[in-house]
C-alpha cells in the first residue's frame, strides 16, 4: 500500500506523508519480477554466494544443491572480484546480466579471483572482468556426484601415532552445454579429483614438552575446465608440523607445508597456474 500523492517508485511504502509510520499489506501478493540493481559495480573482497530460487533439491557431494524456479537479473556495468576472492551466484531458473551503459572501473589487479554464474539458461551483456585472462561460462542443467569418505587413526607405540585419510568422488554431467551450445553431458566436473588421501604420523618426544609430524597428501589427476579439454597430473606434497609446550596454557606451534617446495600445474588458462611453493607459518597460542 503505497501514499498516492507519492509517485510510484519513490519514498517508503509505510511512512505516510507526515514521516507517521502505518500498517502495510503483508497479506499474499501474485508472484512479481524481483531484480538486484547494482549502480555502480558487483565485486566480491572474500567468499561470497548469492542464490535465487524456489524449491532445492537433494544434496551432493562436489557439487552441491540443486536448484529450481526463480529468475535472477543484475544490473551492473562490471562484474569483478578482489584479489583472491571467490563469488558464486546462483539462479534456479534463468540468470541475466546487463550493463547500466555507464562506465565502471575494474578495480585493483584481481589476480587469482573466481567468479561462478550458474543457471538453467545464463545470458551475458555486461562487462565480466577478472585480469588474470580466464573467463568460462558454462550451464549445467543436470549433474550426478558418488563416492565415499574413509578416515582411520592408530596408536602404534605410546608416542607414535598415524591419521589417514582418503577420498573418492565419481563425478558426471548428465545434461548441460559450454557457451556455444557445445554439450557437457558425459563429462566431469572441472577440478574434480576421483582420488585424494592423506597420511600424518605424530610424534611425541619422550621426557620433553615436544612433538613432531611428518604429512603426505595426495591429490589424484582433474581436468581444468568443463570442456574436460585439459587435464592435470596425479601430486604428492609432503607437509611437517613443529609443537612445543612453552608453559601451561601456553603452546608453539610451527608448520611447514610443502616441505620439497615442488611445483605443479592446478590450473590452465591463457597460462599455466603452480600450487603455492614451500610456507612457514608460526602460531602462539595461550589457553586459560
């Protein structure tokens, strides 16, 4: 309910002309058009998701939820992400993006960031800026993920124990098509592995405030894309932990992630991408 000497489109529908507040109609309304407007640009600065729909579906491990009905239109001249950020918008019915016609500027260098637009159908007239070249769209209308989880811990000696871990994941496109109408079904899921695993072995220093670990993960063999048309190769990393008891409450705690400082490719666009090299991290911690 709106003030008629308002014009349509302006002011609060339930402050009246005085700036009293009123009752508004919260009673059930025929189902409208509903659309995000972004005058100036749509960015992400962290992990950030958006979902339209009207009814989800069952779960799936890899893939998700599966959405149905529910429009999305965004209204921007750019669409952009800050360095390192990932930024996931979903339609369960058909996404649209368009341009205001104004300029926008891209922002900082987003080197490393991920933007998914996911939708029955999804039309693009607007400006998708990400520096580091790699723009992909893809619809996947139907999608089919199995496999199972196993995690297994032994005390082998009194100071030594092992954590294990391995996963397995067959994934499918069942129905769904690249941006030049090219059909996906049949193929995997894009950075998909069917295999992974890790291995940890802990142990304690006898007589001392100390332990250490030693780590191998492994992650199996995935292709880059939804075309499935580039894949990488099977890794293992290896990993070493540092902790030491300072005093009661009070713990160090020293990692070292990829140990060899090896490098491979995770990814391929107009270049190749390498997993991070060798890293230190320090961490104090005080528990009272």
């Amino acid at each position: 309910m709106s003030d008629p000497n308002t014009p349509a489109g302006t002011g609060l529908t339930h402050i009246d002309a005085d700036g009293r507040a009123r009752m508004v109609d919260v009673s059930g309304k025929a189902v409208t058009t509903r659309e995000a407007t972004a005058r100036g640009r749509i960015t992400a600065n962290n992990r950030n998701t958006l979902s339209v729909y009207e009814s989800q579906g069952a779960y799936q491990t890899g893939v998700g939820y599966s959405y149905s009905g529910g429009n999305l239109n965004l209204i921007t001249p750019v669409l952009t992400g800050d360095s390192g950020s990932i930024n996931r918008i979903t339609a369960g019915g058909a996404l649209n993006l368009t341009g205001t016609g104004g300029p926008a500027a891209a922002g900082p260098a987003a080197f490393g960031a991920e933007i998914g637009l996911t939708g029955s159908s999804v039309a693009i007239s607007s400006a998708v800026v990400l520096p580091s070249g790699i723009i992909e769209q893809q619809t996947v209308g139907e999608s089919r993920a199995r496999g199972l989880d196993l995690e297994a811990k032994a005390q082998v000696t009194q100071n030594l124990s092992l954590i294990g871990g391995y996963s397995y994941m067959e994934s499918e496109v069942l129905r769904g098509s690249l941006y030049d109408g090219s059909s996906l079904k049949g193929n995997e899921f894009a950075t998909a592995p069917k295999h992974s695993a890790s291995l940890w072995s802990y142990y304690d220093v006898p007589a001392t405030d100390v332990s250490v670990g030693l780590g191998a993960r492994y992650v199996g063999s995935y292709y880059f894309d939804a075309a499935n048309s580039g894949k990488s190769d099977g890794t293992t990393l290896f990993d070493a932990a540092f902790n030491y008891k300072i005093a009661k409450g009070t713990d160090l705690a020293v990692n070292l992630s990829n140990l060899l400082d090896e490098q491979h490719v995770v990814g391929s666009g107009t270049a190749n991408f390498y997993n991070p090299g060798r890293e230190i991290t320090a961490k104090v911690s005080y528990k009272w």
